[in-house]
C-alpha cells in the first residue's frame, strides 16, 4: 500500500508539473522572442535619431552603442551599407523597412530587425539591428533549466509528503491487521489506539465492538457447554435408570415406564433449548405464567426424587397467587437446580413455598442441612466444595437476571433458604 501511494502521488504531481510546465515553458520562448525584438527595435530607432538626411554613400554616420550588444547597420534608399556591421547589401528585412514598413525576421541564425529612417516626410534609409539567435536560445534554456529544478524540487517535496502519509496511514492498518490476527488466534483483548485519521479510527471502533461481541459470544459458548454437561446429568441418569427398570418389568407393566421415559426425554429437549437460548442471549418463552401450576406439577418429580433419598418435600403455595411474564422453562429449571441443590448438598426435609411480597412473587427453596460452609461466594462458576457451590447455582442466577429476576441467599448457615424474587405482572410497566 506505502508504494502504491508513494506512486500515485508521485506521478500526478509529475503529471501536474508537466501540464503547467509545458504550456509555461512555452509562453516564455514567446515572451523572451518578443522582448530581445522590442530590445532591437529600440536600438534601431536610437541609432535612427544619428542618420543624416539627406544619406549618401559617402556620409560618415556615427552609430551609438548598444547595451545588447546588437548589430547595428545603416542603409541607403538603394540598399547599400554605408555603415554599421550587416550584410554589404539590404537583405529582405531592410528591403521590407525600405518600403516604409518597420519589419522582423529570424534568418541565417540572427533575429533582425529593421526601421525605416525619414526626413520631412521622405524615406532617406534604414537601420538594421541584429543579434545571435543562440543568444537568445541561451536565455531560453536559462529559464527553462531554473524551471526544471523547480519542477523536480516540487516532485521531490511530492514524494516525502507522500512517503509520509503513507506512513501514517499504514501504521494504523498494520495495527488492524495485528489486531485481526489475534483475534482469529483467539485473543479478545487486543487494544485499538485512535490513528487520528477518522475513517480508520471507525474501523478500529467496529472492531472492537466486534471483538467484545466474539468474546460474550465464546464466553456463552463455553458456558453453553458447562451448563449443558451439568443440567443433562440427572435427568440422563433418571432416563437410564428407567429404561433399565422398564427392561426389568413384565411386558405388560413396563408402559407406565416407558411413559415416564417419554417425560424425561422432554425434559431433556426443554433443557437443551432453554441452555441454548441462554448461550445465544435469544429472548425465552416468555407468557403470562401461573406459578402455582407450575411448581404443583413439578413437585410429582421432586418427590419422586426425595423419596429415592428417604426424604420428603414440602410445598407451601397457596392459590391465587398473581401471574407473572416469564419463560415457564426457565422457571422451571431454576427450580428443578435449587431442589437439585438441596437433594444433594442439603439435608431433611426440602420446602418449597411461594408468597406475594409488595408487588413482588417471591419463592423460596429451604432444606434443614448444614448449610453452606464454604466463603466464597457460591454463585461463582465452576466452583465445588462442602456447601455445594457449583455451576447449578451459578446457572440458576444467569437465567433468573435473563428473566429480570434476583436470585439470592438468605443465610449460609444451617437450614439454608435460596430466594428467587420477580415482580408480578400487575406492577410490571
């Protein structure tokens, strides 16, 4: 790109310079012409003002210096010199000033002029006044080399500023294409200085929107893969565990099992897209929501999970509760983690409840263990320790704050309560 630019504006300054130096160049051929005639002219006519009248052959006639250093020649009416240095005999420009008619011409490498010489209205002569054609060609070739120089003096001043410029344009480029590279090697945080050329300095803006985009997008990707290797291992074991049991049972009884089956293979497909949806930060499902149907179907799971454990589930959730705009899948795979939570890492009985609390539908999931003994903050992503810190719970608050909801603990220690808060549909603005 630096040679390209360097190039370009090279050649249209070349361009440029030859197009007002042709015509320039030109113009002074002319002009110097017309002046060393005008020069000449004024020779002549000062010599004129010293011929005699009448001018004969034998007059002596005294012909003044010249500060051109012209040639200076006297004719008589007949045509012959009678002083001066010039042709013995009138050549055809002093023929022509004979005639009465001041004339010029370029002959025999000589520009000459010639001025006819009167007296009371009677043509007595002529003055011929010459100079050396490379005379002036030399003055010519003076001016055109002095333009030369400027010229290429101009081309050169063309080229650095070029050089220049080109260099300021491409270091930023090359920081683009640095940047570019890292990004595709993986690295998000790749820092764009301001180039202070306002075009580049949009690309290096979208380009680090973009970057911070691809990172948020890997980011999700990645969690994407976390949470789904989390969230699909119980219902995966739940589904293994009933098949096998159903292999077990008489042919007549295994329908309820492969019914059951069928359940957890939709449980399944519900957990994929809702951890799909998070991954791609695509709005859920999003309706007018009855909670208690939802947390009174799911309670048939979670006690069917407990009694496997020799423990109970308790659920406290009175009728009438206000509707609130939420993904029922979302919901429910909140819930479905924090009774996961407790079945694992809790102890005795699981309570489930849920309550309006100004203008706001709280649920609460309490257990009567230990509680959580570790102090770090247990949300925090692929954490493990003897309080179940863990990717369940980090999950469970990403998809309440997608809902708009707060996902919070109560108290860490024993009889542990996570609370999840929503505003109900009738304050929603």
């Amino acid at each position: 790109m630096r040679a390209r630019i360097v190039g370009t504006t090279v050649a249209v300054a070349a361009v440029a310079v030859l197009l007002l130096a042709i015509p320039l160049a030109l113009a002074v051929s002319a002009l110097y012409n017309d002046e060393t005639a005008q020069s000449l002219f004024a020779d002549a006519a000062n010599a004129a003002a010293s011929v005699p009248a009448p001018l004969l052959r034998g007059d002596v006639v005294e012909i003044p210096a010249t500060s051109s250093g012209a040639a200076i020649a006297v004719y008589t009416v007949d045509g012959t010199r009678v002083a001066g240095s010039g042709p013995a005999r009138a050549d055809p420009v002093t023929l022509a000033a004979l005639q009465g008619k001041p004339s010029t011409a370029k002959v025999s490498g000589e520009v000459s002029v010639a001025l006819p010489v009167g007296a009371q209205e009677s043509l007595v002569g002529a003055v011929r006044a010459a100079l050396p054609q490379s005379a002036v060609d030399d003055r010519i070739r003076g001016t055109w080399l002095v333009m030369t120089g400027v010229g290429a003096g101009a081309i050169l001043v063309a080229g650095l500023l070029a050089v220049w410029q080109a260099r300021r344009l491409s270091r930023p480029l090359d920081v683009l294409a640095m940047t570019a590279g890292r990004l595709g090697e993986g690295d998000f945080s790749a820092p764009t200085a301001p180039s202070k050329v306002k075009e580049i300095d949009t690309v290096m803006q979208v380009m680090q929107q973009t970057s911070e985009r691809l990172a948020g997008v890997l980011e999700r990707e990645r969690a994407f893969s976390a949470d789904a290797s989390h969230q699909l291992k119980t219902p995966l074991t739940a589904l293994r565990i009933r098949l096998e049991g159903a292999l077990m049972r008489p042919v007549d009884a295994r329908d309820a099992e492969i019914r059951g089956a069928v359940e957890e293979i939709d449980r399944l497909q519900a957990s994929v897209d809702d951890l799909l949806r998070l991954a791609r930060d695509v709005p859920g499902d999003r309706q007018s929501l009855d909670v208690t149907g939802l947390i009174t179907t799911s309670a048939i799971m979670w006690r069917s999970r407990l009694g496997g454990a020799g423990r109970h589930l308790e659920v406290q959730v009175p009728n009438g509760l206000s509707r609130i705009t939420i993904s029922e899948s979302a919901l429910r795979q909140i819930l479905d983690i924090l009774v996961d939570n407790a079945i694992k890492h809790g102890g005795g009985t699981v309570t489930v409840s849920a309550r309006e609390l100004q203008g706001g539908l709280i649920i609460d999931v309490a257990d009567e263990g230990a509680g959580v003994v570790d102090p770090q903050p247990i949300f925090e992503r692929r954490r493990s320790g003897g309080g179940g810190a863990g990717i369940g719970l980090a999950l469970a608050r990403s998809l309440a704050q997608a809902e708009q909801g707060r996902l919070t603990l109560l108290a860490r220690g024993p009889h542990p309560v996570f609370r999840l808060a929503f505003v109900v549909e009738d304050n929603q603005a």
